[in-house]
C-alpha cells in the first residue's frame, strides 16, 4: 500500500509533520495505541515494527495461513519442488 505523508496524516489525525518525525526516527508514534493504528494503515506487522521481527506484512487469510504451516513442514527438496509447480501455474 502506497500512501502518501498526507494521506497516512489524516488518518492518524495527525500532521505531516509529526509523521516525518516518525519517518526520520526523529520522534516516534507517543502509544501503543498509536503503534498499532500506523501498522494498521500501513499493513505491516507491530512486532516488525517495533524489532524487525517476523514478516513485514501480516498474513491475511486462513488460506495462506494454513500454506505456510504446511510448507514449513515440508523438507528443502519438497518445498523446492513445490515452487517450481507454483512459478509453472502462474
């Protein structure tokens, strides 16, 4: 998701400014509340947020949930295969 300084301003009911500051690490988001709401319009995960842990963006479905589970069970050659089969089908 592409937002623009002005846009992810107006919906944290913030200014552009303050959201610079944030970019810059100048100052940071003042609440959890606030943490969340930014990861929230941004899409990204809290716990990237704050320690860059994890994925950047949260896992949206149960569908591709449950693909990831199943995946990470799979050994080194299996799960090479099946990307091969998923760069065919695409």
């Amino acid at each position: 998701m592409n937002l623009t300084r002005e846009q992810v301003a107006v919906a944290m009911h913030k200014s552009p400014h303050t959201i610079k500051s944030w970019e810059t690490s100048e100052r940071q988001p003042r609440s959890m509340q606030e943490i969340e709401r930014l990861c929230d319009i941004l899409n990204i995960n809290v716990s990237w947020y704050l320690a860059g842990k994890g994925p950047v963006h949260p896992i949206s479905s149960t569908t591709e949930q449950e693909l990831l589970k199943l995946f990470s069970r799979l050994t080194e050659t299996q799960q090479q295969a099946i990307l091969q089969m998923m760069r065919v089908m695409k």
